[in-house]
C-alpha cells in the first residue's frame, strides 16, 4: 500500500541567486547650512504669502504686507550700488547652483568583497592606529585617514628600521581594502619631545 500525496518530490536543488550588494554610502551635498537656511526663508515667504492670500479672500482682517512694501519702495530712484549688489547677488546665485550639482562626498571605502560592505575612514585610522600601537617598540599611534591616504604618527622608543615595520602591519591590515590607500608613517622619539 502505498500513500500518494499527489504532490510533486523532485524539487529544484538549484542555488538561490544572491541578494545584490549595497551600494556606497555618500556624506551630504556640499551645499551644508545654505540648503536649509533657503528652505527656511522659502517657508517664511510661503506663510506670508498665504497670510496676504487670506486678507485679500476676508478670512482674516488687517492690511496685506506685500503691496504695502511694494508701495514702499515705489518711487525709489536710481542708485549706482545697485548694479554691483546685483552682480553680487547673481554670482552668489551661480555658485549656489553650481556647488549644489557637485558631486556629494564620499567618506567610505569599500572591503575587497562582492558583499557591498564598505568602511568609514574614521574606522580606518582606527585600524592603522591598532595596526602600528601592536608593532613591538611603539609606545603610542594615532591616525588620520582620507580615501586616498593613511598618516600614522608613532611615538617609538627607537627609530631604527621600526618605520618599515609599522608600514608593513598598516599595510597589511588595510589590505582588506578594495583599494588601500597609501600609508605615510611619522616617527617620533621620546628624545624629541
């Protein structure tokens, strides 16, 4: 006797296809304080145009702000600091513009691996300090660390041939990298203190 549960036993062994790495983390634009400082002075405009907007439909009572400052400056004559203001004002809008098309920057490094894991250089000095302070005559290290460079400043009880060590471990604890960057190595003794 035998039992049929009438579904099908010769499954599919293939391997699930992998999920796709993550992409590279980006720091904010260039444009820092001067985007929300803008966008705070276009809400403030906004509002005093939907307070004016709803004076002149009667749901509120008063006068309208902008045709009083409009009637304010009407009758103004020419001024010779207007031109220069104005060409001012227009360069600081093009460099407005044109810092906000730059490109963000990038602070992250990403590991010699398809995982799409990536490293701050922050975390990397850390590792170049770790890396030189387990170097036998290093009494302290610290680092420094851009995408492009690593400046590791060793305090040693000797200077003699301890910079290519320290190199070397830096080296090769970085070398997880996709792409390390250079290592630069200061020394400095307790003599020159």
């Amino acid at each position: 006797m035998s039992l049929d549960t009438g579904r099908d036993t010769s499954q599919s062994t293939s391997a699930p296809t992998p999920m796709r790495a993550a992409t590279q983390k980006s720091g904010s634009g260039p444009i820092g304080v001067i985007g929300p400082l803008l966008a705070v002075l276009l809400l403030a405009l906004g509002a005093l145009l939907l307070r004016d907007a709803l004076v002149a439909a009667g749901a509120f009572q008063g006068r309208q702000w902008l045709p009083s400052a409009v009637d304010a400056l009407d009758g103004f004559a020419p001024v010779r600091w207007v031109i220069p203001a104005g060409i001012v004002v227009a360069l600081i809008g093009l460099w407005l513009v044109i810092t906000a098309l730059r490109p963000r920057s990038r602070k992250t490094l990403p590991l010699a691996s398809r995982s799409g894991v990536f490293l701050h250089t922050r975390d990397v000095a850390r590792l170049a300090s770790s890396a030189a302070s387990a170097v036998d005559g290093v009494l302290s290290a610290s680092s420094t660390a851009t995408r492009k460079r690593v400046t590791v400043a060793v305090q040693a009880t000797a200077e003699t041939g301890l910079r290519e060590s320290v190199t070397s471990a830096v080296t090769e604890r970085l070398s997880a990298l996709q792409s390390p960057p250079r290592v630069n190595v200061t020394m400095r003794t307790p003599k020159e203190n």
